[in-house]
C-alpha cells in the first residue's frame, strides 16, 4: 500500500497548478489534510500559522526577502521552505543579457539618432566577444547567464561564496576575493542574494576600480548597489554604463536621474514577467512534487538562517 | 627545397596583416612578385588589372557587390575571389542577436518611458525561450547566430538554397519553401546575400503572414526588404517591430518614418564595426594564408557566377 501525497494550493485553485501537483504524482488537498503548501500568491495573504503536518513549502518568488521580513519562516522552522527560484532563472537570465548586449552594442544612443549618425556611433559599438564578464552570485540566474555568454564567445569569472567551480566559468571566486574582480573583468552581472553582506556590494570604490568601458547590470535587488555613487560614475563617465532592472530606492521616482542619463536603461522589475511566470512556475512546481512524492531533495531549498 | 609563398598588401601595407601573412607561412611581396593579394581597402583604390600570375585575391568586405557592380570579378575568372564573409559573421551574428532581444524585452519602450512604467510594460516583455526564430540565410552569420539562440532557448529553422540540414536548426528548408515559414514563425533574422533573388523578400505578402508578435532583424541588405511595405506593417501593428542594421534607401534619410516609428530600432549599418574589424580580418587572413600555403581549399570562396 502506497501513501498518497496531498498538496495543498493557495491562496486559491489554480488550473495551471492543479495540473502540475498531478502530473508531479500528488493529488490537491485542502490544507489542514496536506503534507505540502504549493503558493500562488503574494506574503499579504499567506497564512500566519501552518498546521503540524506539514512539511514543505513552496513560495512562488525567486527572491523570498518579503517572507523573512514578515518573520514567517523562522530558523528553526521543521518544514523545508523552496524558492521558485530555478524556475525564472533563465528567464531573468535572458534579461540580464538583453541588458548587458544593448549596453555594449550602445543602443540607447542609437535609440536618441533620428538620423544616419554612422561616425558618431561607429566608435561606440562594441562586442562581448573576448570580453570577461564577472557574474557576481552563481546561483539560478548567474548559473543560467554562463552558457549564454559563452555562445558569444566571453569569458566569465563566477562569483560564489565557496568559490568552488561553477560549470563553464573561467575562474570562480570566493566572495572573499571579491574585491579582485572589480579592475579585472570588463563588464558586471550581478545576480546575488539581497542579505545584509551584500548590501552596496558596488560603491563608489568598487566602481572606481572599473574599466572605463564597463557595463554594470542588475538584475537582483537594488540594494546591492550605492544608487548615488552609481549616478556620480556615469555623470563621470568612470563607467560606460548601467543597465538596472532593479533599483534602489524602487520604483525608481519620477525625475530621479537615472531616468535621463544616457547611457542608463532602467526595466521595472520586470525581468520576469508575468505572462511568462505561470507556465515556468507550474513546470517548477511539477519538478518538486515529483521529487516531494519520491523523497528526493528539492530544488531551490531556502536555507532559514541565511535568509534565502 | 620548398617555394616560397609571396602574398601583396594592398593598397598600402598594415602591421596587423603583415603579421598575419608572416604568421600563415608566406611572405609579404610587392604585387608584380606576388602569388595572391590580401587587399585592406575599398572597391575604389583595388587594381582594374591583376598580374596573370596572381591566384588568389583576398577582399576586406562580407558582401562584395561593389566588386561585382564595378566588374572586377569575371564569371570566367582564372583567380580564385575570397570575401571576409566568414571573419566578421560572429560580430554581426551578436548585433543580430542584441536588436531581436531587445525587441522581443521591449527595450524601445523601456528607453523611452521616464517613470517606473511597470503597468503598461509588463505585457509588452516577452522572451525568446520556447519561440521559433526563422534565419533565412544560412551562410556565416547565419550559421553563427544559431547556437546564439540555442544558448537562450530558441529553436531555428534554417532557410538556405539547397535545404541541406544546418547544423543546430530544428529543419531547414529550402529557397523554394521559404512562403511556409512567415506563418510558422515567431521571429524573423535576414542574412542571405543581396542578389535579384533575395530583392524584396519581405514585402507585403510575406508581412501580412506574420504573427502580430513577430519582429524582423535585418542584418543583410537593405534590399531584402519592401521598406514601405514593412512601415505599413509596423504603423498598423501587423507586426512587433524591426531591428534593421541595413535598410533601403541607405543611408536612411532624415525625417524617414522608420526613424520616429516607436517600435523600430535603427542601427546605422554598424553590426560590424571598426575597432572589432581589423582584427578579425586579420585572424581571417592568417588562416586563409595558412591554406594557400598548404594547398588547402580556401575559407569564403566568392562564386563569380552567382555574384557572392
């Protein structure tokens, strides 16, 4: 006789998810009968407490900050909390690289030209090709990115808090050597956790020690970089630019500079949008019932006491 | 005692590409003495007449229809014509990349907007995962830019003459199928030559096929496409958008539509440019010496019958 598994969805039934817990191998149950809570919604709605029998659950967001500072998931929580970050990584993958190719293909400024302006923008064209690009967090997203940048042929030093080698980077180092990075590589990606030791991981010295052709990319949180230090290198010019899918403060305010700078693009948060969430989120969670269901470890596990 | 092979510069020796020749085995010679030229320059300085003991010439440009157009390669040529097509293909393969991924993430919006849009942007962010990207045109770049989109989740179909597989297409089918592709799909990379073949490709027909999602990257020859028609297109929203490197007229004039319209990017013919190029003709060069000298087939042979 085989145990039955019982996923519970919330905040409401979801046809998408239905079909993932089953085709997982689990059956969708209400709450208070379920070994596992598969979450749809935002922290707002998310039950305060969780009865005693359950023992996993899965939040819908690749980053799950707004959980700890809602104190839901204490560290020594018994049930295993995951992330749908592998779900969206390659996605915000894709976006980061969107970012970085249009910065150094200088598309803002051939976005301003109403006219064949072939001299000026000439000089400005440049290509990732032979270029090395620091992914800083190999985690989901950095570990997605890697391979799309070795298609076009740059090299990436991974970024990591063991510094154990990440598949197909060049050279992965610790975060404790980090501050090496900032004067080697010729563009960053940054694709870390928000916690408090990486809080404006990118200062004003960190940015004084980029080359002057560097492309800075987030798409993370905003928190990781100084917002104002950013602003006074690409007035400077120190930097060629900044391509910022996250801010800080965000959203970004009206008439803030980063809105006018040229050589800025600023996306909304908006790396992984909606119409391509659900789709990937189901696939996500189908992943995770099926291991849940075979007692395999699951993937994007939040560790409580790191805070992500 | 081995031969030596003696290879002119022209129109003027360069350090880069006499390190280039020296470095595939031969010698740098004046033209009368010389087995091939490796020319640097444009159609205008290159000699109306060639010594008859010169086998090959090596020309600096992809496309070389102003060789053809000028009639300095016979269709009875002794002297087998080499082009740079393969040097350069990887760069423009990127550039091709960079306007379809900035298109399909809406860039163009996101450059314009200066407040936190979040709304009105989300659903017009897409991602290239999952979608099927038409090359039509399967020589370098085009060979170049498949496992670009492979690396991001994109299948291709392959358009070239004879339909024989590319390798990492989904299919490939051949000039004479190509009407099946503008339904099928998702987005569309121009790479084939310009010839009266490929003039106007895309014109009304073909557009009004396309999906309402569908952009057109452009990489080619401006006369690959209806520019007319492809405004209509754009301005009724039959279609997404268009990343045009190239376009009909060139340069585009001041005041074009193409210029104001919002969901085009415009790229001055600068996929391939100057401080990216030198050095890549001259890696060409040296491995295209290194074959002349071996006796080996030659890398980007030109067909002086069908004119590339």
């Amino acid at each position: 006789m085989s145990a039955t598994t019982h996923i519970a969805l919330g905040p409401a039934p979801d046809p998408l998810l239905t079909e993932a817990v089953v085709r997982g191998g689990a059956v969708v149950s209400p709450l208070d009968e379920a070994d596992a809570l598969v979450w749809a919604g935002g922290v707002e709605d998310f039950p305060r407490s969780l009865p005693d029998r359950l023992t996993w659950v899965q939040l819908p967001a690749a980053g799950v900050e707004d959980w700890f500072d809602a104190h839901l998931i204490p560290e020594d929580s018994p049930i295993t909390w995951t992330s749908a970050a592998d779900a969206f990584s390659a996605t915000v993958a894709e976006h980061a690289l969107t970012l970085l190719l249009a910065g150094v293909r200088a598309l803002p400024a051939h976005l301003a030209a109403t006219t064949w302006s072939q001299q000026e923008l000439f000089h400005q064209v440049g290509t990732l090709r032979g270029t090395t690009v620091a992914v800083v967090g190999a985690g989901g997203i950095g570990k997605a990115l890697i391979p799309m940048l070795a298609a076009l042929g740059a090299n990436t030093i991974a970024i990591n808090r063991s510094g154990s080698p990440v598949p197909g980077a060049i050279e992965t180092l610790p975060t404790n050597r980090l501050n090496e990075v900032w004067s080697r590589a010729d563009h960053f990606v940054l694709a870390a956790p928000a916690t408090t030791a990486t809080y404006h991981l990118v200062g004003e010295k960190e940015l004084a020690q980029m080359k002057p052709g560097a492309w800075v990319v987030n798409v993370a949180r905003g928190s990781l970089v100084d917002t104002d230090a950013l602003v006074c290198a690409l007035r400077d010019h120190a930097i060629s630019g900044a391509g910022l899918d996250v801010t800080d403060p965000e959203p970004l305010p009206d008439g803030h500079p980063l809105w006018t700078l040229p050589n800025v693009i600023v996306t909304p948060h908006d790396s992984n949008p909606p119409a391509v969430r659900p789709p990937a989120y189901a696939e996500h969670v189908a992943l995770n019932v099926a291991r849940f269901v075979a007692g395999e470890p699951l993937a994007a596990r939040i560790d409580p006491v790191v805070g992500y």
